[in-house]
C-alpha cells in the first residue's frame, strides 16, 4: 500500500509505531499530486515548502510522544479559510491576489495538533454553486469519472480526498456543499450543528447558514477530524458553549434500539431510481442491525429552495458589499472616478452567478420588498425548523438521498442555473434548521458513479450520526474506495 493510501486512523497507527514519517507520508502525497491532478484539478495552490516544513515539526512531535491524533496528516483546505501567509481567492478573480494576516480558527486549530497542509483547493466562487463550475481559475473533474462534476461548491476537497491527494480536508456547507460533493465522490462529508465549528476566518457566503465541516474516506476519520476541529471560540459570536464529547467514542455502540425516520417528502418525483435503490438498502441496513424503522413528515420541506434562495442570497448581497477594490483584492485599473472603481471592479471581479445571487439579495432586501420575501422566508423557515423538531421526537435521525441524481456531466446545466438550484433540495433543510448532517457512501450508479446516503439528527447530536453512519459503512464496506485515475 502507498502511503497516500492510508486512512488518518491507519496513519496514526503507522505513525505512532514508527513505521513511516510523516515526511514520507507527506512526500507520498506531494507525489500523488504531481501524478494525478493535472486530470483532477483538485488544487488551486500547493504548498510544497510549508508542508515538508510542518511534516519535519511533526515528526519531532512524534518523536518525543506529544502527538495529537491529527499531527503528521496530510490535509487540503478548501480556498474559503484565511491561512496566513497563503493567498486565499474563495475562487473568485476579485480576491486572486488577497493574502490573509492570520489562519481561520479550524486552520488554526490543525497547525497546532501538528498537521500538516498541502495546500487550498478549488471552490464554486464564493461557495456559490453546486458543481464547483463556478471558480475562476480551475474546475475540479470528478475522480470516478472524468468529464463529470465533482460537486459543489466544496468540489476541490471532495474530489482531493476522493483521488487520495491528501487523507482529509476542511470544506464548508450552506445548502449541502460539503454533503452533496461528498455524495457524488464517494466520501464521507459531515455538516456540524450551527456554531459546533467556529466559523472565524472562513470568508462568509450567508453567515447565518455556513458551517465548517471534514470530508474523509472513512467515518471513524470524520470523527477524528471534528474532535480536532469543534469547540466554542469567543472569537466567533455564533460559536456555541456546548461540550465536545469524543465523536469516536459512540462508533461501535451499534443500532439497536435507534429509530430512524424516513421522510415521504424526500422520496418523490424527480428522484433516479437508482439513488432510491441505495437509500432503500440503507434503510434495510439498519433494520437488519435492530433500528426501529418510522415514518414521519416534513411537510414545509416544498418550500426549502425557495427560502434558500432567498436568505442565502440576501445575506451574500450585504457580506459581499465589502469587495469594492478600495482595501484589498481586485481593483480596475482603468477607473477614471471612485463611483466607476466601485462598478468596474465589481463588474470584472464577480462571476455571472456571484452577480446573480447578489442582484436577487438585494432587491429582496429593498425597500418595500423587505417584508413581502426576506421576512416572510424567515418565517417559514421557522416553521422548517419546527418540522424537524417534531420529527425528533418520534426518531432518533432521519434517513434520505443527499442529491436526487448521481454526478452529472460538466456543463449540463450550463444555460439553466434554475435546475441546478434544486439539486439542492434534500440539503438546504439542513442548513435552515441548523442540524447537522452527513452524507456517507452507499452504492454506485450503473455508470460507476457514487451514490451517498444522507443522516440527519437533532442538534448537536453528531455523535448519533457518526454512530449509524459507521454501521452503515461497516455493512456496504464502502469506505476509503480508490476511483483508477486515468
């Protein structure tokens, strides 16, 4: 087995007991990289120098036996997180020269267990997408095979993990970014609860939505890397004082006596059979190992697009106000006037669907507007929320597809960005609700492409999640797949 190959619970082990450095782990990977991302394009930027460099600290760690359970792994860092001293773009041409002055809390949090960075990864711009399309600088292809969409907009750290350039990576999920590109790649991708994960120095999209979350091969992997990642930061005002239990703790406790909620809204038309298929053999999974299985409804979940797409955009439209070209990024050079520097720069420093989303925030936020979409998405969202705490009190998660289709090819949906915004739909509730969710590899397409299963739980109830997720992986035997790269 090559070193990239391994799991960061392998790793551990091979590190722990000598038998590898985490030099030559991250050697193994560099290397890995040369070799298969010129047809990935997982990468934006590698950075070769400071990984050997954080590999060398790391081994010392080891050496002295001060190592966390993270030192010495090789991770990617979706282009979304500050690391300072490393240009951050959130795959927007309007940011292609920024330079952070400090690491993002999660980033932050890695160095100091002794991990080791590979570099940042291709984005949808400004973690608008579905497909990660959207970047200015490069298009992530999908692993398993080629010409097909990687996902969005955490496209870069799904198909990373996925074509083992590295053995985890941070993204980030405000309608299903980490989930759905974890889907259509075959890893394991979880959303925390809202606030379980600071959020400081991740470059905000909707700041009521967005959550930092792992993408890895395995379960027992996401775990590891949220034990590293979770806890309150009194940086973060949306940060919550909540206790961070072991997550690796609860993996073989097993299902018996879980009740596992199957939503009828989820399963309806528009859905490929072959995705029902691997959800419906997830749910005999569970059955098979003692769950109790029940039916419940969400029944506001019709409305889910339509109020993401109205929140999420609203809250871009006042966040994204700060690009302007006046204190950093991008700034046209022919502007003859401060008015024209601002239109000009914003003009050729946003993409088409950076554009699109900033012109629907704010004229749902304008005078007279306000009340009539705003508001009143804020209110069914309420109603949203309340769906799944009644569901919570029959069941102990909620079972579903994460995308109603497998991967599609690149530039499908090219001219009709309306029909990409409900492949979303299984996993905007989430983010509404503020739950978390994971979506965990269930079987493949016809085609060989990944089908994931999505696990939706209570708040700040991860642990559940990650418990039946890791049943589900033990039976399907889906964990840590290698696509051939061709």
């Amino acid at each position: 087995m090559n070193p990239y190959e391994l799991t960061i619970g392998q790793a551990r082990t091979e590190l722990d007991g000598g038998n590898i450095s985490s030099r030559e782990l991250t050697i193994s990977c560099l290397d890995r990289i040369k070799d298969v991302d010129d047809k990935v394009h997982s990468f934006l930027r590698v950075t070769e120098e400071e990984a050997l460099q954080q590999a060398d600290e790391a081994d010392k760690k080891i050496a002295e036996g001060k190592a966390d359970p993270l030192c010495g792994i090789p991770f990617s860092i979706k282009d979304l997180m500050c690391t300072k001293g490393i240009i951050t773009t959130c795959g927007s041409k309007i940011l292609e020269n920024f330079v952070p002055p400090y690491d993002a809390t999660v980033v932050e949090k890695l160095k100091n267990q002794g991990a080791v960075i590979l570099g940042k990864v291709a984005m949808d711009e400004f973690a608008m997408g579905s497909t990660s399309e959207n970047c200015a600088f490069t298009v992530p292809e999908n692993p398993w095979k080629q010409g097909y969409v990687a996902g969005g907009s955490s496209g870069g750290s799904a198909s990373s993990v996925a074509a083992m350039e590295c053995l985890g990576s941070l993204g980030s999920d405000t309608g299903g970014s980490i989930r759905q590109p974890a889907s259509l790649c075959g890893v394991v991708g979880m959303k925390p609860t809202y606030g379980r994960v600071s959020r400081y120095g991740l470059v905000a999209f909707a700041s009521s939505l967005d959550q930092i979350g792992p993408l890895t091969r395995d379960v027992k992997d996401s775990a590891l890397m949220m034990n590293g990642i979770g806890g309150y930061d009194k940086r973060d005002s949306t940060s919550v004082q909540q206790e961070l239990p072991d997550f690796t703790a609860s993996l073989c406790e097993g299902m018996q006596g879980m009740k596992v909620g199957i939503p009828s809204e989820y399963f309806g038309e528009g859905l490929d059979p072959e995705v029902a298929k691997v959800v419906e053999n997830g749910i005999e999974v569970f059955k098979d190992a003692g769950a109790e299985i029940v039916n419940i409804s969400l029944p506001h979940t019709e409305y889910c697009v339509a109020v993401y797409y109205l929140i999420a955009p609203a809250e871009a439209s006042s966040n994204l106000a700060r690009y302007d070209g006046v204190a950093y990024g991008y700034r046209d050079p022919d502007a003859q006037s401060l008015l024209e520097m601002y239109k000009e720069t914003r003009s050729h420093g946003f993409g088409d669907e950076v554009k699109r989303r900033i012109l629907i925030g704010t004229y749902a936020l304008s005078s007279g507007y306000y009340d009539a979409y705003y508001k009143k998405a804020s209110q069914v969202r309420t109603l949203i929320l309340n769906d799944f705490q009644k569901a919570y009190q029959s069941c102990d998660l909620v079972i579903s597809p994460v995308t109603p289709t497998p991967a599609w090819k690149r530039g499908a949906h090219a001219d009709d960005p309306l029909s990409l915004y409900l492949s979303d739909i299984l996993t905007i509730s989430a983010n509404l609700a503020g739950i978390p969710g994971i979506s965990v590899p269930g079987g493949f397409s016809s085609d060989g492409l990944p089908i994931g299963i999505q696990l939706q739980g209570p708040h700040f109830r991860e642990d559940t999640l990650f418990r039946a997720a890791y049943n589900l992986e033990l039976a399907t035997k889906l964990g840590n797949k290698c696509p051939e790269i061709v």
